[in-house]
C-alpha cells in the first residue's frame, strides 16, 4: 500500500467526553480578550466531543461572579459541555505561574488551550513575563498546551502600543521579548490568526509547532443587518480597551472638527474601558476634552448590549496607532454589517484586505485625514451600505463554531500521540 | 467551481476544479454530503484547484468529520504547490491522509 504523504489523523477521532481546559479572561472580567473568549467558549461548549470546559481566569473584582450574564445567551445557544470557573490568577501577580499550575493539576483537563496575547499576565514585566511561562511549564510537567497566541513581538510597535518609552528600552524589551516567545513557543502548539506570523515564528524560532488558525467570526444568531441607522443624531464609535494602542485623541479632535463643518447632529460614543496597562485614561480624556460636545463614555458594555451599540453606529473608527494582531473589533463590526475608518499601519490593512474586509483608511494621528474618512461614510450613504455589506459578507465567511473543530482536530491529533507514547 | 464525481473500484472520486473558498463552499459541502450517503469511502483530487481559503478548508475538515462519524474516510490527492503551503501554514497536513496521485488514494482506501 502506497505511504500517504502525510499521516491519516481523523482516525480513530477524538474519544467523547474530552475535557478541556482554557486559561483566559472571561466576562464580565475585563481582561483583555475577554470578549473573544466568550465566542470560542461557545463554540467549544457546543462540540459533542467536549464534555467539560474548565475556565482557569482572573479573579474578579469582590461583588463580581462568572457565569452570570451568559443564561439567556445558552438559550439561543445550546451548549452540550458543562463549563466550570476556576478563577486562579490576577492581573500583575508574578504568582501567576505557580497558581495556575496548581489549579490545572488539581483539575487535570485534557489538554489546556492558552488565549493570550504578551499583555495578557500583567503590564509590569516581571508578572507579565512569568505569565507567559505557564504554557511552557504545563507541557514540562506533562500537562498538553495549546497557545492561541494573538499578537507577536516582531509586529508589536512597541513605542507606539505604549510598552517603551525610549529605543534602548525598547531593544531590552525586544531581546526579552525574544526570549519569552522562545518559552512560548514550547507549548505543543502554538496557534497565530495571521499568515505572515507563522512565517515570522518558523524563520526566527526555527519551530514547527506553529500553525495557522483564523479569526473566525463571532456568531450572534442576529437577523442579516438592515443596513439603516435608528433616528436621531448619526453615530460614530469606537470600541475596546483604551489608553495603549487604542487612543482616542486623534479621534475625539476628528469629532471636533466634523461637528464644525457639518450641519447634522453627530454623536461621538467611545465604548468599553480603559486597559488593564492604562489605568484612568478614558478619566483623562474626559477632563482633556470636557469642552467636546455630544461625547459619549459607555463604560463595560455587557454582552448583551454590545448588539445595539454596533447596531446604532454609523461608522466604527479604529483608532489604533499600532496594532498587536488580529482585530476582533473587526469582525464584530463586520457581523453587524457596519462601515469602518482604519488607520494605514501594520497588519491591521493587511487582515482588511485578506480576509475581504472593506475601510476608509486615515494617518494615524491626523485629525483632518481623519475627519475626511469619516465623513466619507457619513455623506454617502449608499457608500456606507456597500461597505457594510462587504464587510457582513468578510465576518461571515468563517465562524469561530468552525474555527474550533480545526482546534479540535489538532489536539486530537496532539493527544493521539501522547497516548501512543504512553 | 467545476466538480465532476465517479465511483472508481468502490470508492467515491470527487474532482474540484477552480477556486475553493466561500463562494463554494456549499455547493462543494453538499457535494460531500452526498459522496457520503452512497459511499462512506470518498478521495477529493484536488489537482485542478489553484486557490483554497479557510472556508474552503473547513469544508473539507467537515466533510471528513462526518465520513469519520459514519466510520468511513476521507483522503486527498495531487494538491497543487499553492494549495499544499495553505495546507502546511495550518498544519492540517498533518490532519489529512495526502496522497500524490489518485491511484495511490484509491489503493490506500481498499
């Protein structure tokens, strides 16, 4: 019989009742990732093979509890596995390591799925990096680990995403970023959303454990998006964690000087809340900017209201001045058929146009060019339906329920040789 | 998409021609849904396909899971170079039986 090429790997399928553990943040916790780990828990959760899922997250703040805002979701949804909240690690502790260590040996998952990007752990370096071991230290203590690694080093501008303030700094924090994602890239596998980041991993690192894994989209079970905006003042938002890469003063100046030149009422709506690394920016900028009219702070935005914040929004902004991977605010506003502004930088233009997607594009920290972008949406709507239907079309070319059985398939794979092995 | 599908000493050959990505997704999940209900056994030559997105993979992930479920195979063959990187970026070569050529499949699923 001929040698296939490569190694039959559906056979004999993952045996059911698969116990899988994930280390994340989790709503209402408001790490960052917290919204993309909503959807893949989902997904995971709806998989016959999946029995448990053991959700090793942060600590939530006292008054706080998991689990509590996501009832009516499993409604709509019907998850097969049973999901388990282990909180066990805190933002900044360099104890991380060991309790989650603890937590996942106490639990013993099959196999535990990272999602992470370099910030996830802590913005002090010491806790942040010994964050970033854990996946390491799972596999040396026989525990299977999987990374779903969202950003990578060598794309961070780590300047302009606000983790070195000067170039020997930034050199350091290179050579120890290097170092870390070495660590990282002992994991079993190590999955990246983006091409080009496995290209850059495998000629860097010299690893094989890397592989492509897209985005997917996040499936809302939303009727198609009408396209047409409720009455009222035209909204234009923006939607994430501010205060590192994310800064909205470009954009609040672009609002300023659109409401000068335009006639129509406009409203300016800054959704979600300050980084984890950029404690009382979003205070900040509403002291800076108290003289900009029609601004509003939304604050957290529940699961359960993110639907109607994307729904009103005559144009989502993205007003990144550098990008750390992957946008999941993207495919949100993809799957809510929305038109969006995007700054001209790094892989952010990249994913646009490989996955489909369609923008106004502005410099970044330019208000005028910005304000043009925007404007454009905003003056023609057929323009900004044609665009919204594109991207609806991009967000829904792949969702995460998929995305999910290629994870799955992987660790079959991955703990079909470990059994073999044993 | 061009797909043509014939029985070769039992076992389902389904040939793609074209472009493998959403916009053919469905025709090409029915296609193995079909595959599936006469012949557990099915080999999708791929020699005529240039171009496959994540959709397309998914649908030949799916397609796979479902011959599995029905305790029957699915196996490639004679992926074009522009196709196999896409396979090798996702490691699902890894995941799939690949075979050089159609005649090697269909001996391997005897």
């Amino acid at each position: 019989m001929p040698k296939p090429r490569s190694r039959p790997g559906l056979r004999p399928g993952l045996r059911p009742g698969l116990r899988v553990g994930m280390v994340t943040t989790y709503p209402p916790g408001t790490g960052s990732l917290n919204e993309y780990a909503f959807h893949f828990v989902r997904a995971f959760a709806a998989k016959p093979e999946v029995a448990e899922l053991l959700l090793f997250t942060d600590e939530l703040p006292p008054g706080q509890e998991y689990g509590t805002d996501i009832l009516s979701d499993e409604l709509i949804f019907p998850q097969t596995a049973t999901k388990r909240f282990i909180p066990c690690w805190r933002f900044n502790n360099p104890l991380n390591l060991w309790r989650i260590l603890r937590a996942v040996q106490a639990a013993k998952p099959d196999v535990v799925i990272f999602n992470m990007q370099f910030a996830s752990f802590g913005s002090r370096k010491i806790p942040a990096t010994l964050g970033l071991l854990t996946p390491a230290l799972l596999r040396l203590c026989g525990i299977p680990s999987v990374v779903l690694l969202h950003n990578i080093m060598e794309t961070v501008d780590l300047q302009n995403a606000g983790f070195a303030n000067n170039p020997l700094l930034e050199r350091v924090i290179r050579f120890i970023g290097w170092m870390i994602t070495h660590m990282i890239l002992r994991a079993n596998l190590v999955a990246v959303t983006i091409p080009k980041y496995v290209e850059i991993l495998e000629a860097r690192y010299g690893v094989k454990n890397v592989l492509l894994a897209p985005h997917g989209s996040f499936e809302t079970k939303e009727e198609p998006p009408t396209f047409e905006l409720p009455t009222g003042p035209m909204r234009i938002m923006t939607f994430g964690k501010f205060g590192t890469y994310k800064r909205v003063e470009t954009l609040v100046e672009a609002f300023a000087l659109l409401q000068n030149q335009k006639q129509t009422a406009l409203e300016l709506v800054i959704a979600g809340t300050d980084s984890p690394n950029a404690p009382h920016y979003l205070e900040n900028i509403a002291k800076q900017y108290a003289k900009v009219a029609n601004i509003r702070y939304t604050g957290y935005v529940a699961e359960k209201d993110v639907a109607q914040i994307f729904g009103e929004a005559a144009a989502v902004v993205f007003p990144y001045t550098s990008t750390t991977g992957s946008s999941g605010v993207l495919h949100q506003a993809g799957d809510y058929g929305k038109a969006v502004v995007l700054p001209m930088i790094g892989d952010l233009a990249e994913l646009v146009t490989e996955e489909g997607y369609t923008g106004e594009f502005f410099e970044p920290n330019d208000p005028q060019s910005l304000a043009d972008a925007i404007a454009r949406i905003l003056d023609e709507p057929e323009h900004r339906i044609e665009m919204g239907r594109q991207n609806y079309l991009a967000a829904r070319g792949l969702s995460l329920d998929d995305v999910v059985d290629w994870y799955l398939l992987h660790i079959e794979v991955l703990l079909s040789k470990r059994h073999k092995k044993a | 998409m061009v797909t043509n599908s014939r029985v070769i000493d039992q076992v389902q050959v389904i040939n793609l021609q074209g472009r493998l990505d959403a916009h053919q997704g469905k025709h090409v999940d029915s296609l193995l849904a079909e595959a599936m209900r006469t012949n557990n056994r099915t080999i999708v030559n791929l020699s005529q396909v240039h171009f496959i997105d994540s959709t397309g993979l998914s649908v030949l992930i799916k397609g796979a899971k479902h011959h599995r479920e029905q305790k029957g195979d699915l196996v490639l063959c004679e992926l074009q170079q522009p196709v196999r990187i896409i396979f090798e970026l996702t490691r699902l070569d890894k995941m799939f039986a690949i075979y050089p050529t159609e005649s090697a499949a269909i001996q391997a699923l005897q």
